[in-house]
C-alpha cells in the first residue's frame, strides 16, 4: 500500500532566464526515488526547481495510482497543478493505468508511467528547451533529495516477479530488474560522504535482489560483491552509517541478515509484509513464502538477534475472510508480537484480480475488524514500548524545535513508526546521534531526556 505526500522542492537560486519547473511528487518512497533521480537530471541539465505554481514554465507530477484514494489524489494533484499553472507533464504509475489521465485532463502536455526518466526528459526539452551549456557541477554527486540530509532511500531494484491477487504493481512497474551491485555501493557511499548518516534499503522485494541476474557478480573498489541481499548489507554495512531494509519477504535465506544485525553491522530492524496468517487467506493472496512457519522463524530471529525490531504491515477484510480466520490473524498477532504493525482494510484496486474474488466483505465488516486489530496491536506496541523506559538509546536527531528534539532509534523508520521526543535539547541539531535516557512511553512514542556527552 503507498501513502501519498506532495513535496515542494526548495527553489534553487539562478537568473530569472533560466528555465524552472515545478514538482510535485506522490507515494511511495520507490516513487520518491524516482522524483530524486528526475530533479537530480532536471538541475544537472541546468533546469531551476519552482518552489510555487506561479515561477514555473511548467510542472511535472509524479503519480501514486495503487489505490482508489491514491488515484484521486493524484487526479486531483494534476488538476490543480493544471489550474495554476496549465502546463503539466505526467509521470509515474497512474500514467501505467491506460489512458485514466489523458481522459481525466486531456489538457496534460505528456504522460508515461513510473521509473522513466529518459521519457520524462525528452517531454521536458520538447515543451521547455534546456538550457545553453549547463555545467554538471551544479548537482552534487549524491544528486538532488527530497529528504532530510541525514538519511536518503536507497533503491535497489525495480519491479516485482510475484503476482499478488491484490496487487497490481507488476502491470506498473513490470518484472524485478536488479540494479547493478557496483552501482547501488556507488550510490551509497555517495550519499555518506554528502552528509547521510542512515540508508534506507527499499525495493518492491527486497529479499529478491538479485535473482533476475543469478546473483551475478558485480565490483566495488576493485572487489567482487555478488548481486545479492545478503552480500549487498554486508558491503553496506562497511560506510559506517544506519543501515535499515524494507520490504523484506521471508524467504529462507533471509535467516542470513540476522547475523549481521546481531554483530552490529547494519540496523537490527525489519520490515516484513506478511500481509495475513491464515493459510488460506495467503493462498488466496498469492502470496510468497506463504507456507513458511513465521512464528517460529520470528522466534529464531529474537534468540539470533535479540535486540531485533520487527515490523510488519497486514490487510483485513480480504475476499472470502470469515470471523474465524480474522481472529486467526488476531492470535497469530498475540503470539508474535511484532514491534510495529501498520494495517489496512482491504480496498478493490482496478485491476487487481482479487476484486473478481467471490464473498466480499461488507464495508462496514472490514470496517470493524479494523479497529479491533488495531487494538489488539497498540496494547502490544504500549507494553513493548514501555519496557524501554529507564533504558539507554542511541538515537538520531531528525529536527529540533523550541527546545525539543524529534529523534528516532535504530527501532524506528522515519515516517512511519513512532518517534523519541527529547526533552531540554536546544543544544542538538538535525541529523545529530545522541545518547537518551526514556523517561516514559505511549502507545506509538517515547519521551527522554538527553545523557551527558
């Protein structure tokens, strides 16, 4: 499931003949990689970003169109951008959904779907000439961010080979295709020496990287580093910074990371989508490694690793759930007690074969079964939660506002998990590490006071 944020570049400083273009950017984080590598090439070309409507020649959109709501709010993102402005090109996974955006405004200047970059630019230089003789080092080597400066998402692949029924990413963004491993470290130790002190893995299948190029080797400083999860966190690992991987399916080999985080070597944190618990339910999903015994790989995990934080997301409501096996992912919650949990009710997406599945839930089933899972999970966060109080952490301070800090610790991802407030820290700055002492918690949050340097 994508959340949807809009961003507005700061404006960059440049005589006004200069052309400039608008952005705004919606859904996931892959797509906000996307965006970063669009203004990266916008700015290396000598391209001004707009922070407003008003100072730009044009605007390019990049869309989310997974779900209903993420489709209407990219509808209506083009929409107002098209009303301000009226000179806007498309992009992104709503463009890979048919012909839903010329119908919608027929006004747009071009539309192409996600990670096309090529595309994007050749709209842009047909509708807004780039300028003469740009000079490459207007753009740093870590590219342009729409990130804090101290952490930055690392994508490592696009795509995904699974065809989950309620999914249609796959028609979007196509097959996985492995970025090569050179590339990635590359990337990576850029963004460290740019000021980045904590990498965030993603991918639509991260645990698959690797597997469309038979774990092919590729090179880093003149060594070998084979094109897989494993090799590619333990060269991460060696810049020194936070490490953290996303969307890590529970294949087998998966085992292998924990190692890694138990010896400190990236971040002992990860996100796994299970999506469900109840056998049938993940057959009907399609979804892979459904057969694997979770709990007792999450048990074997904690002893590998027992400092490990585990989040996972899941949906309710899915065609043909019944009460019975609802509360069987409510036990399954119980017993595994994962540290972070996000939930939907399941929403029809266009496309997705599921919506065809015979005993939809009623709205107001999914509704409730909702709420009561996300019950279950906040007594389960507050308990954990509350045994941190009186502990030691270091955390990473993500900004500082009249005389309180917002941080997070290595349990925690920017945006989407809980946060740390600090107490009396108008002494520390954005991307700053510090040691805390939890003085208390809530269900979601903890509060601290900072330790003496």
């Amino acid at each position: 499931m994508s959340k949807a944020v809009s961003f507005r570049p700061a404006a960059q400083s440049g005589p006004a003949s200069i052309p400039r273009v608008g952005f705004v950017s919606l859904g996931c984080p892959k797509a906000l990689v996307d965006s970063e590598r669009i203004l990266t090439q916008l700015r290396a070309e000598g391209y001004a970003i707009s922070p407003d409507y008003a100072g730009a020649d044009l605007v390019v959109v990049n869309t989310c169109g997974f779900i209903d709501d993420a489709v209407e709010e990219s509808l209506d993102a083009i929409g107002e951008a098209l009303a301000e402005n009226g000179r806007v090109i498309v992009t992104g996974c709503l463009g890979a959904k048919g012909d839903i955006v010329k119908r919608t405004h027929p006004q747009v200047l071009a539309v192409t779907g996600p990670h096309a970059l090529e595309e994007v630019m050749q709209s842009v230089h047909a509708h807004l000439p780039k300028p003469h003789d740009p000079y490459t080092d207007l753009v740093p080597p870590a590219g342009i961010k729409l990130t804090p400066r101290h952490y930055a998402y690392l994508k490592i692949a696009e795509g995904c080979n699974h065809r989950c029924t309620f999914c249609i990413i796959p028609s979007m963004r196509g097959d996985l295709v492995s970025r090569d491993v050179g590339e990635v470290m590359q990337e990576a130790e850029d963004l460290v020496k740019s000021g980045v002190k904590e990498l965030l893995v993603i991918s639509q299948d991260t645990s698959a990287y690797g597997v469309d190029v038979k774990y092919r080797a590729g090179f880093w400083h003149g060594r070998p580093v084979k094109t897989r999860m494993t090799d590619l966190a333990r060269a991460l690992g060696e810049l020194g910074v936070w490490i953290r991987l996303h969307y890590v399916y529970p294949y087998p080999h998966v085992d292998e990371i924990i190692p890694l985080m138990a010896e400190g070597e990236i971040l002992p944190y990860l996100d796994v989508p299970l999506q469900h618990a109840s056998p049938r339910i993940l057959k009907l999903m399609k979804r892979p490694a459904n057969a694997e015994n979770n709990l007792a790989r999450i048990e074997n995990w904690r002893k590998a690793c027992p400092d490990i934080t585990l989040r996972s997301t899941f949906i309710v409501g899915f065609p043909g759930e019944t009460e019975l096996e609802f509360n069987e992912l409510l036990d399954f919650l119980r017993a595994a007690q994962l540290d972070r949990v996000g939930a939907f009710a399941y929403s029809p997406v266009a496309g997705a074969v599921a919506n065809a599945m015979p005993d939809a839930v009623p709205e107001g089933v999914k509704q409730e079964r909702l709420v009561r899972f996300m019950e279950v999970q906040a007594k389960i966060s507050a308990d954990k939660l509350q045994r941190k109080v009186g502990k030691t952490l270091t955390v990473l301070v993500d900004s500082v506002e009249d005389n309180t800090a917002v941080a997070r610790s290595s349990a925690a991802a920017p945006e989407i998990d809980g946060v740390v407030y600090i107490e009396g820290a108008k002494n520390l700055k954005s991307g700053e590490f510090c040691q805390v002492r939890i003085t208390r918690a809530g269900e979601h949050d903890l509060w601290a006071k900072i330790l003496p340097r």
